[in-house]
C-alpha cells in the first residue's frame, strides 16, 4: 500500500515537472500572465478614482452679474472640472446633457443678484443621474460652494450674529430621479453579456480548429480568408441578438427598465459591436497557438473592456490617456449608445458616431485577421 502511494505521488510530481517544462518555454503564456497584474494594478492603483475629475458642465448664466461670474468661478476653482461651457438657453442646456456632453447644468437665474441684496440667493442644478454615485458627489461639491459662498450681504443665524446667507442649491437628476444603482447597470447587461459571449466563444474557434486539424482542410476550399472568418461569425451574430432580447426584456419584466429611444437604433448599433467583439475574439485565435493562450489572451481584453469602457465606472472622468486607450475598445461605444438608447431616449441619429466608431473598430480587425490567417497550403 504504501508503495503504491510513493508511486502515485512519483508519477503525479514527474508529471508536474514535464507541465511545469511547457510552461515555461510558453512565452506567451507567461507574458499573458505577467502582464495582466501588472496592467490591473496600474489602472485600479493609479488611473480611476470614483473622485471626479475633469467633468464637463455647462452655465446658463441668466444674471450675467459681477455675483453669477463670481460663483462659477468658485466651482471651477475647486478643480474638479473643467472650464464650463456657456449655452443661451435651457433647451441648448438639456440637449448638452442628453447627448452627454456635459454632466451637469447650471442655471442662474435673472434676478440672482437681487436675491442675494434680499438674502434668498439660489440657483438651479441638473445632475446627469444615470451614474447616481457621480450625480451625488457633483451635488455634494456644487452645494459645497454654494454653502460657503460670500454673498456680501450678512444674514442674522438664530444666535443673533451675522453670517453668510448661503445660496440655496434646487437640484434635479435627470435619466434617473431617484438615483437607483439598478438603472445604471441595467442600462449597459446587454453590452456586458455580449462582450463575454462573444470575445469567450469567437477566441475558441479558430484555434480549436487548428489544434483538431480541421482548419486546413477549411483554407482549401475556394473561399478567401475574410469569407472564411465572416462565415463563421454569421450563426455567432444570430446568437448575440437573442441574448440582447433576453437582457433586454428581462431588464423590463423584471425590474422595469425598458429603452426609453428607439429600438431600431437598438438593433442596427447592436451589429457593428457584436461583430467587432467577435473580430477581437477571432484576432485573439489567430495570434494564439493553443486554447490556453487563446482563453488568457481574451480574458486579457475582457477585463480591460469593463474597466476602462464606462459600464461601471464614467469615462468622462478618467484621465485623457485612459480615456483615449478605453477608446479602442467596442464596449466604450457600445456603452454610450446603450445609455443613450436606454436611459436618455435618443434617435438613431444619436448613435451614429458610436455605429461608425465600431464599422472603423471591425475594420482594422478584419485587416488584421487577414494578415495573420493567410493560407499556408501547398
């Protein structure tokens, strides 16, 4: 008996080693592995923060007074956002934050400065709920000033001093009154479930071929490498939209999260994306050797996607690299013309930039798979 367990452990530990040997000389294997800490720590340790930054807001400024100038200017001395930019009207204002050009809207009324002579000085705030953590804190900092703004005109407090009399800060969150955290994840189950699908199985498919032999066999038939690869993705596709009707509909059955948009948009700027997830998908197969490079190198792409594309944490906030990287990935698009589409009602004509953004994305792929999968027959 005892023996037979010294062999078993002898066989178990030669294995290992013979394991351990082909692990090592993986080199992509190991870059994969090294590199994804690396990358993680970096982003979460120094690049997001849920403290806002850089946010964009706009003024209307109905009081035009040396007061109004003043109490903008406190706002963005704090330093959390950026220079704010000027609309004429409320409307202007509001098509600002339905397209998402600015988080928050600012309205000074005409009769700001007297307000202040008579001791009532307030102003009005549109907060873009979609996110209710940012919506929150914007308030919180906006208020803050508002708070502790020198109005020059001293009020009695219920001692009998003199203070400063504080504006009064009318706020109102739009896309989500109430600021519910479902509404914000919700608005994007769709773009998160397709990612995974997509980037999981398309990953899989040219190198599982490959492995089994059958892929060669495929590259003879009189067929071009991108028939090949659009052959394939095609049934994948079908498979995206029944997930995106599941997310869609159990979003609205269950919790009561329906598009607020055009479903049509829905639908058209839903296949751009899925195929340029699947082209990632592919692209990662065709550069990996093996299933376990091809489900590293994916989850490599997985990760980042959610991180830097808005669907849990805003991009308008992030740094203008991480910004720019999150750019290159399918979900940062997705994600815009979902919340658009979902919590803010727009028109096909409100995602045409993000369904452009993906045709370009699916494009560079396409050009890359191409290179990499050129037939090697003969």
């Amino acid at each position: 008996m005892i023996d037979r367990v010294r062999r078993s452990i002898s066989n178990i530990l030669a294995v290992a080693y013979r394991e351990s040997l082909v692990l090592r000389h993986d080199k992509g294997f190991l870059a994969t592995v090294i590199s994804q800490p690396i990358m993680m720590l970096l982003l979460f340790g120094g690049a997001l923060s849920y403290t806002p930054a850089d946010v964009p807001w706009a003024v209307l400024d109905r009081s035009a007074s040396a007061e109004s100038r003043r109490f903008v200017e406190d706002v963005y001395s704090t330093g959390y956002f950026l220079p704010p930019r000027t609309v004429r009207s409320y409307a202007e204002g509001r098509d600002l934050l339905r397209r998402e050009d600015v988080l928050a809207l600012v309205v000074v009324p005409k009769d700001f400065r007297r307000d202040i002579e008579r001791g009532r000085p307030e102003v009005q705030l549109l907060v873009d709920g979609s996110d209710p953590i940012t919506a929150a804190r914007l308030l919180a900092y906006i208020s803050q000033v508002a708070a502790s703004f020198e109005t020059g005109r001293p009020a009695p407090d219920r001692f009998g001093e003199r203070a400063a009399s504080p504006i009064d800060v009318r706020q109102r969150f739009w896309f989500n009154p109430t600021l519910r955290d479902r509404n914000f994840f919700l608005a994007v189950l769709a773009g998160m479930l397709l990612t995974n699908l997509c980037l999981s199985i398309s990953a899989l498919n040219i190198v599982g071929e490959r492995e089994s032999g059958t892929f060669e066999q495929t590259l003879s038939l009189p067929t071009s490498t991108l028939e090949i690869v659009l052959g394939k993705l095609l049934p994948l596709v079908i498979v995206g939209y029944v997930l995106l009707a599941m997310a869609i509909v159990g979003s609205g059955i269950v919790f009561g999260v329906w598009p607020q948009g055009s479903w049509l948009g829905l639908v058209l700027v839903t296949l751009p994306f899925v195929l340029a997830s699947l082209a990632i998908g592919v692209f990662v197969s065709a550069i990996a050797r093996n299933s376990a490079q091809a489900v590293f190198i994916s989850v490599f792409f997985i990760m980042p996607s959610f991180v830097l594309s808005g669907v849990m944490y805003p991009y308008e906030l992030m740094p203008p690299a991480v910004r720019a990287l999150g750019a290159a990935f399918p979900l940062r698009w997705y994600q815009i013309a979902l919340r658009r589409l979902v919590s803010r009602g727009a028109g096909i004509e409100d995602v045409l930039v993000p369904s452009l953004a993906l045709l370009t994305i699916f494009a560079v792929l396409l050009g890359g798979i191409r290179w990499r999968l050129k037939p090697r027959l003969g």
